[in-house]
C-alpha cells in the first residue's frame, strides 16, 4: 500500500482550508497546516494526531516563517506532495476611496505570500520529480463584479502566475491547478475575512447595488465546502489535473459567458490588432 501523500495547506484555521484538513485527517492523508495561531487550528480541526497532524504558526509575510514551517513539515513527514496555497481574504468597496496601505495589505496576503510559499516549495517537489500545486484563486479573477476591482486583480494575479508556473515546472513532474471558485458557504463575507471599504461618494449605484446583494447572500451561497474538498483530492490523486478549475455552478457560467464575449470582441477587433505589425509581403 503507498504511503499517504503529504499536504501543506495555508490559511487552514476557518472556510474551505479548514474543511479540507479535516476531510485529508480523516481521509488517513498527513497534513502540514498553517495558521497565525496554531492553537486556533487544533481547536478548529479538533484532532490532535501528531503522527499526521502538524499545526503550525505561521506569518506568511515573514518569509523566515515560511522556512521553518517548512523544514518542519520535511521533518515531520519527509516530504510535500501537495501544496494548497489557500491563505488569502476578500475587499469590496470603490478603487478611489481605497489606501494605498489596504491595497498593499491584500496584495501581500493573496498574492506575495503565496509566491513565497510556492518559492520554497518547488525544490522539494523537484527534488521528488513529483508534486501538485494548487493554487487558490476565484472567478472574479477572470469576470469580476462591481466593486471587487482590487480583489479581482489578487486573483487574475494568482491565474497568471499560475499558468506559467505550470509551464516552468512542468519538466519536473509538478503539476499545477488554479481553483476559481464562484461563492461557497464558508465565513469568507464575514466581517473577520472580508475588508470593506467605506463608500461615501455619490453615486457608484452598481457597487452599492452589488454589495448589498453578495453580503445578504452570506450563510446561503449555493457552493458546499465538503464536496470542494472531495474534488481537491480526487484531482491530487488523478495523474491527470486541469490548468484552470471552476468551482460551482456560478463559476462555470460566469466563466463561460466571460469567454463568449472575449472571443467576440477579439474577432471583432482583429483588424486593428494585426494592423498594429509591420506591413509584410504575403
């Protein structure tokens, strides 16, 4: 019987990272995960199995944090085969109204973070010629709604570098996956996990219009966490693995309604993109 695969998840203490360690533990899987307190972890997984369990404190904007959360986990189980980059939050309000230091703030959990992590994660993995990635991503990266415009650009962030990331690694035997989920019933629109900008400008009826609705939607979003982590690990176990993965029924739509019209307006304004090259002799 082969050994159970190792999993290094971020952001594991609440919504879809903590439903997944739980699945993985109870699935017999041996989970490094991570969190600012790990205490808060082992009273929100509520298993403490020290031959598969390995809670760690984590500050993913301290990339020396990083190293060692690492070389405990090689420590603990000798190795990673599945890196979940799954740390991140959502913001909502208007782009003028928004700090420069709260679009830093996001920019460094969703995005550089994650980075870091994949960056000391990659040797392992190249080291095994195996591993899959799984970046956590959303389908506002690729179809936003009206008052995600920072939020949105995190998660376009996390789908560009993944697919070339894929690209990279792919020699290797990494595999890579970027999740785009629509909504799923976690605590992602509440108040500890979603930063709202204050909108005080006259006007901007479609964010306002769109907040209202996301925010009156929290506790009935038709995504279910348990059978997200079910797919992520039945993708982990597949030798094959899609690039881009949308999750639920809104995702897919949105998504496909999104490429529908960008294929249109590409062919609509071929002429003036091919025009844009020097003249050649055909």
């Amino acid at each position: 019987m082969n050994t159970p695969k190792v999993w290094y998840v971020t952001g594991a203490s609440q919504g879809l990272g903590l439903t997944l360690v739980k699945k993985l533990l109870a699935c017999g899987y041996r989970v490094a995960a991570t969190s600012r307190n790990a205490q808060t972890l082992k009273t929100a997984v509520g298993v403490i199995d020290s031959n598969r369990f390995l809670p760690l404190a984590v500050d993913l904007n301290n990339p020396d944090c990083i190293d060692e959360s690492i070389r405990q986990t090689l420590a603990a189980f000798g190795g990673i085969d599945v890196l979940v980059n799954n740390a991140g939050y959502g913001m909502t309000g208007v782009v003028e109204e928004t700090a420069e230091e709260h679009i830093k703030d996001i920019f460094s959990v969703n995005v550089l973070a994650l980075i870091e992590v994949t960056k000391r994660v990659i040797p392992v993995m190249r080291e095994q010629t195996s591993g899959h990635i799984i970046n956590i991503g959303s389908v506002a990266g690729l179809a936003g709604a009206p008052g995600w415009a920072i939020y949105s650009a995190t998660k376009a962030a996390i789908a560009a570098f993944s697919e070339v990331l894929a690209l990279d690694v792919k020699e290797f035997g990494i595999k890579v996956t970027v999740i785009e989920p629509s909504g799923f019933r976690t605590g992602f629109l509440t108040e500890s996990s979603l930063a709202r900008i204050p909108n005080i400008t006259e006007g901007y009826n479609a964010v306002k219009d769109t907040e209202i609705s996301y925010l009156s939607a929290n506790g009935s979003q038709p995504g279910d966490p348990e059978r997200a982590a079910e797919i992520f690990i039945d993708m982990a176990e597949s030798p094959e693995a899609p690039e881009h993965l949308f999750l639920g029924r809104d995702a897919y739509n949105r998504a496909a309604e999104k490429l529908k019209a960008m294929s249109t307006e590409l062919e609509e304004w071929k002429e003036v993109s091919i025009h844009a090259d020097f003249t050649q002799d055909i």
